[in-house]
C-alpha cells in the first residue's frame, strides 16, 4: 500500500450552524458542498482549504461530548500553518476566541498555540 495523500478530516459538531458559522467566517473554509441527510437528521458539509478538500463536518442527533481533558488515546487535534502567528492570534482575539500562549517547538524552533472550535475540539496553528 501506498497512501498518497491525506483525503479529509472529519469533525463531528454539536451544533451545526455554530460550527458551520466557525469554519467558513473564522477559519475561512469555502463550502464545496452541503447536504442534509433525512434519514439520519444529519447534515454533511465538505470544506476546502486553497481549493483542497481538508475537512467533512457533519451533524448528528446528540452526539457525545468528545473527551478533551484529560487527553485521551485517539486523534489527538487538528494543526493548520500560517505565515505569521501573532496576526492570526489577533485575528481571533477580536473574535473573542482565546488561545493558549505561544509556545516554541523544541526541534524546529518554530512558534506555535492552541484554540478551541466551538465543540473544544483543539485546534494548532503552527507559523510555517
């Protein structure tokens, strides 16, 4: 076997259209497509990121809290790039979401923190 690539993460939220609102107005995700599905009372949404696929947010009917703290085994949190991480700390400080400080990778030298989405999934941005 030979993975090529990743294809996609997928979220589960809680709230659909906080979490819709969050992706696409705070981390500037572009709707590829949407789709509610009857059957399961759940909506699918497929986000891109630069024109790639990167994340599947879906809805579903009182879905469990996802245990954050204490860290447990599993996935542990997303981690997007950006080019400078003291504008992007800006950006969401004045959308009232709070960040851990700034931290500084021990191999790479490299700056970087931690958010929350809406369902306290944890979020990395990490300066590239």
């Amino acid at each position: 076997m030979k993975i090529e690539k990743l294809h996609h993460i997928a979220i589960i939220c809680s709230d659909y259209e906080k979490s819709k609102e969050f992706y696409t107005k705070i981390l500037n995700f572009k709707i590829d497509n949407e789709i509610f599905r009857k059957e399961r009372q759940s909506y699918k949404l497929d986000l891109s990121l630069n024109g790639i696929y990167v994340i599947e947010l879906f809805s579903f009917p009182n879905p469990p809290k996802r245990l954050t703290q204490p860290e447990s085994t599993g996935l542990r949190h997303i981690a997007f790039g950006v080019k400078n991480l003291e504008e992007s700390i800006a950006f969401l400080k004045i959308n009232n979401i709070e960040n851990e400080g700034v931290r500084i990778d021990e191999f790479t030298n490299k700056k970087f923190t931690f958010f929350k989405d809406p369902d306290q999934l944890p979020i990395e941005l990490y300066e590239i």
